[in-house]
C-alpha cells in the first residue's frame, strides 16, 4: 500500500476528532507530506549504508557500491566481494556483517520482504532477524515501504519530543507513555507518527527564525 496525502489527511483527521491538541497542531504546521520508499532489499540496504553517518556520506558510499556492485546492489553480488572490495566502497566491518546477512537471508530465502506477515509485530519479528536492523529501522521500513497504517515507532525520540509539544505535556514522555498515549489513535498511529517528525521539524524551523 501506497500512503497518498489523501490518506495521510483522512487518518489525521480522524485523530483531530478526538484529540483537540492534535487538531491545533495541524492549524499551526499543516499536513505532512507522505513519505514512501521502495519495499525490498535495496531499502534495507540503503538503511543499513546510512546509519551513523550523514545523509551525504551514505549517498557517497552508495554510489561507489553500485559503481562496484552494479544498479541495485544486487544480494549475490555483494556476497562475491570480499571485505577488501566493500571496504574500498566505504563500508566498515561492522556494516559489511550487517549487508551480508540482509544477502544471505534474501539469497536462502528465509526472508521474504515482499510476503512479510500482515500481523505487524510478526513483520518486525522477520526484520529484525537482519543483524544491524532494531525494532526502529524495522517499523520505518513497515511504515514507508510498505505503508502500514498503525506503526508507531514509540522509541523514537523526534516523536516522543513532538508528541510532548503537540499535547502540551510539561515533559518529553517516555517511550513507555508514548506508546500509551497513542492507543487511541489506532488504527491511525502511522499517519500520528508522520505528524509527529513534521511538528517536530516545523518546531525546528520556527525556533531557527525567531
């Protein structure tokens, strides 16, 4: 499933009918944009190449990768290369484990990322089988590749300052109450935590201008 603005709108909305603060943050920053990735290996990849480093150096590595490697990065490709090859693209030993094992699940077969199980936290469970992918790259993979409309990604902490900010909490809630909180929103946490970076971004922007 595609998110589409209209999507984003109609869950949003029916967040704001039931929570007024909700309702007011939408006044004051608008709505958010959808964000939709590719669903496959080559995300999972891409999420692997980019953590712990900027958005610039991951686009870096990743070019010299598919210079190497070809369009794509393609899973038996990069388990030709030895560590010599895929250091020279920039990728650090740790990684290396982290892009090999995304290959070697998907070569065997034993992950399947276009045949994920419905159940959401059955979905997180195969992710995160991947060494390197938490329970935080898997539900943002769950949520922008495959566009599953309840993931909340309660640890992170852009949402979890957001949804302080949006309800007026005195403190940042824990991931804990973040998750709490957002009970009631389901079936719609997913288009939550989209408004959630988009206030938190927003916050941001408005605190660099004043």
């Amino acid at each position: 499933m595609v998110v589409t603005a209209g999507h984003l709108r109609t869950s949003l909305d029916a967040i704001a009918a039931m929570e007024p603060a909700f309702a007011a943050a939408i006044a004051r920053v608008g709505y958010p944009e959808p964000r939709v990735r590719e669903p496959g290996y080559e995300t999972l990849l891409r999420t692997i190449v980019g953590q712990q480093v900027s958005v610039a150096a991951a686009a870096s590595v990743w070019r010299k990768l598919e210079a190497e490697l070809g369009a794509g990065c393609a899973p038996d490709a990069l388990m030709a290369r030895d560590f010599d090859a895929l250091r020279a693209c920039g990728l650090s030993r740790q990684k290396q484990g982290y892009a090999r094992s995304l290959a070697d699940l998907v070569i065997s077969g034993a992950l399947d990322l276009h045949a994920l199980p419905a159940d959401d936290e059955e979905a997180i469970a195969q992710l995160v089988r991947i060494k390197g992918i938490g329970r935080w790259s898997a539900e943002i993979y769950l949520l922008f590749a495959e566009g599953r409309p309840d993931i909340w990604p309660a640890g992170d902490l852009a949402i979890q300052i957001a949804v302080g900010r949006m309800l007026g909490l005195p403190d940042r809630p824990t991931e804990q109450a973040t998750r709490a909180l957002a009970e009631a929103w389901r079936p719609h946490r997913g288009a939550a935590a989209i408004m959630a970076w988009h206030h938190y971004n927003k916050g941001a922007d408005m605190l660099a201008t004043t």
